[in-house]
C-alpha cells in the first residue's frame, strides 16, 4: 500500500507539467438541463486515527497513524459546486493497548470508504480557489484485538476544507478532512492530502 501511494504522489505531482502544452478552456456540457463538467480526481495523504475500542469491560482510545488513497468521479455544476462520489482505502492501523488487568493487547483496524460528497466554493480567485465540502457514506471496517475479529459496515461522514489551483485541464487540490465513522466506540480521522482533478 506505501508503494502505491508513493507512486500515486508522484504522477500527482508530475502531471500538472503537462498541463500546459495544450491550450484548454472549461466548456460546460449541458446534462439534463445543468451545466455540468466532469472530472476524475485521485488523491493521497496521511490521516491520524482515534479507535475508541471496548474490550474486557474496558474503553480505550487507540491512536495509529494511517496512509491514505481517494480515487473519486465527479460532476463540475457551474464551476461553483461539485458532486462526487469517492472510495477512500486506507492501510491497516496496529498498536498495542492495555484494557484493565489485560496487558499489550494488540489492537488492528483496516477499513474502506464509499462517500457521497459536495464541495462548494469559497470564493473565487484567479490562481488559488478556497473550498469547503461534507460527505457521508458507508465504511467498511475490520476490527480486531487479541483474537477477536470484527467486521462492520458503519455509516461515516466527513468534512473537508482545502484549496484547489488551476494547471489547465488540471487542478491541484491540498485538503484537510475529518472523518467520522460509527463503529465500536467511535472512530475518528483527522487527514491531510493532496490530489489532482483532471476535467474532461
């Protein structure tokens, strides 16, 4: 999973030079009556992760540290606001937690996203563009401490804050989101990344 993020970043981070060898203007195409234009965005980053986990009649907060990928496929609506739909795949999370008279209990957890989200613009700039966005959905999680495997399907939901600049056909956004999914005794993610939107 580190290999494939680390390789995402780098076509991430390549792509917007060859954004400018063609000339290219945002024609929206008019669907269903709205003025649309869609766009495939892939994004990676790290996220800080809160397991609240209850095990021996004990809660403890399990903090891991998690990377992350987001491929999502969207609609641009008037180049004011976006809807999209993402899955979000993070790597697996272990650390070792003591539960009451229960010693360094290793605690795990993977899980996988699909969101509906909306981003609205701030304001509109020329070379940088404010957002805001929400999202919710359904995650996938696998929980697991000593040799106590769980899997649920949890409803998540998320805001997200972030910039976006034009390359182009390209644009290179840089978000910070929390996420929020309701499994065991909660579960909190605090991320940071970046990713590429290419409109088409």
């Amino acid at each position: 999973m580190k290999k494939l993020i680390a390789t995402s970043m780098a076509v991430l981070m390549a792509a917007p030079a060859f954004a400018g060898g063609r000339a290219y203007e945002q024609q929206t195409k008019d669907f269903l009556g709205w003025e649309v234009l869609p766009y495939v965005a892939l994004r990676g980053g790290a996220t800080y992760g809160n397991l609240n986990y209850s095990f021996n009649n004990t809660k403890e907060s399990v903090s891991q540290n998690l990377y992350q990928l987001r491929t999502a496929l969207g609609l641009s609506l008037y180049e004011k606001t976006r809807i999209e739909i993402e899955g979000s795949f993070f790597t697996k999370g272990n650390k070792n937690k003591d539960f009451g008279d229960i010693a360094n209990v290793g605690v795990s957890s993977k899980n996988i996203e699909l969101m509906g989200n909306v981003y609205m613009d701030l304001w509109k700039f020329h070379y940088i563009q404010p957002f805001a966005g929400l999202g919710a959905g359904l995650a996938f999680v696998n929980t697991k401490a000593a040799d106590i495997s769980k899997d649920d399907t949890a409803f998540s939901v998320m805001g997200t804050l972030g910039l976006s600049m034009p390359f182009g056909c390209f644009n290179v956004e840089v978000a910070a989101r929390y996420n929020y999914i309701d499994v065991q005794a909660g579960m909190h993610d605090f991320s940071g990344d970046i990713g590429i939107r290419y409109m088409f």
